[in-house]
C-alpha cells in the first residue's frame, strides 16, 4: 500500500475517482485561546496493491503534542475489491471536521491507522496571532 496524499485542507471532494483538494494548511494563528476552527477536511488517497484485498479498518485520530485526543477518533471501514484487470486501486478517503477547538496552542497532528498500523501523521501546528506579526 502507497499513500498517495494525506493532507488537512479547508475542504476536499471525489468526482469520478478524483481527489479534489482546496487550501491545504499546516498552521493555524489564534487571535484568542481557546481557538476554533469552524471547519476543515483530512483528505488521503491510498494506493492498494491486489495482495491487500478485502477488509480494512482505518482510523483517524487528532491528537495534541501529549498524544492526548482533542477529539472523538473516527473508524471508517474499508473494502478494497479488485477489478479483473487491475493490478492496483486508488481510493479516496475525506473526513469533514466541524468546530474543532484548540486549548492551547502548539504541536498538533492528525494520526492515520490502518489494520492497527500508523501509516502517517499529518502535522499541524496551533500558533497565537502574536507569533504571526513577530
């Protein structure tokens, strides 16, 4: 398995098996704490080759630099099947997030499970209005 992309992003889509991505972000500037973010998406794009067939089970977590949840993790269940042609499959997975809230600024990340596995962590950065002017 590839992953192809795995981004926060202001908000993504699928149409006909393409990812659609607008405004990818790694940071976040706070004017006050605690900090809301009204919405956002985890977009990725994952390459299975045809030994992974079947059943998957994905995980996402956001997590603050403790490893501590911000918020409840989302499960998706994956089913990956193969055409009779194909020697790969591409999915596309978007997660919408809405009203997230930050307590604290600092290091954040967006932590990707596949099967029990991290994949990836996708890293986000919470800062206060002050360190953007300085």
């Amino acid at each position: 398995m590839t992953i192809q992309v795995a981004v926060l992003c202001d908000a993504a889509t699928e149409y006909n098996g393409k990812l659609n991505l607008l405004g990818t972000f790694d940071t976040i500037y706070a004017p006050a704490l605690p900090a809301h973010h009204p919405q956002c998406s985890v977009a990725m794009r994952i390459a299975f080759d045809r030994m992974e067939e079947g059943p998957h089970h994905l995980e996402i977590h956001f997590v603050d630099e403790d490893g501590q949840p911000i918020m409840p993790g989302t499960e998706v269940p994956v089913e990956v099947a193969f055409p009779a042609d194909a020697t790969f499959i591409s999915r596309n997975f978007i997660v919408n997030i809405q009203q997230l809230k930050f307590e604290k600024t600092g290091l954040y990340s967006v932590d990707l499970v596949l099967d029990d596995r991290q994949l990836c962590s996708i890293p986000l950065a919470v800062k206060s209005m002050e360190q953007k002017d300085a």
